[in-house]
C-alpha cells in the first residue's frame, strides 16, 4: 500500500516538474530575469551578456534563460 502512495508521490512529482518547465518563459527581459533569479538587474545583466544568452531586437534586449541557466550551473559549488 505505502509503495504504491509513495509511486503516486513520485509520478506526481514529475508532472509537476514537467508543467513547470514547460510554463517558464525562454525568454524574459533584464528587468525581469533580475527578479526571477533574485538578483541586482545590473549583475544579471552582466552574467547574461558574459553568458551569450542576449538577443537584441530594435531596442529590445531579451536573455534567453536556457543559456543563462546553464552558465549559472558553471558557478555551482560542490
């Protein structure tokens, strides 16, 4: 019984993980990603241009959260 609540748990888990990704923007603006990842908008701002993940469109500067999260990943302490 408790195996098959704790298959439920699991699976129920999963598919909240994958709703989540799945509902986060790929792209957001500077302003935005700023308080998303709950830093200074002058330091994401910086992180996502040494990121390469800046696309600038007219006067519209968009950071693809993808890249930026995988150079996050490069800052991780073990």
């Amino acid at each position: 019984m408790n195996a098959v609540i704790n298959k439920e748990k699991k699976e129920n888990k999963s598919e909240t993980v994958r709703r989540t990704k799945e509902m986060t923007k790929k792209f957001v603006r500077y302003k935005e990603g700023a308080n998303l990842y709950s830093m200074g908008h002058c330091k994401f701002e910086q992180l996502a241009k040494e990121a390469k993940a800046t696309y600038k469109i007219d006067g519209i500067v968009l950071v693809n959260t993808m890249i930026f999260e995988d150079y996050l990943e490069t800052f991780r302490e073990v």
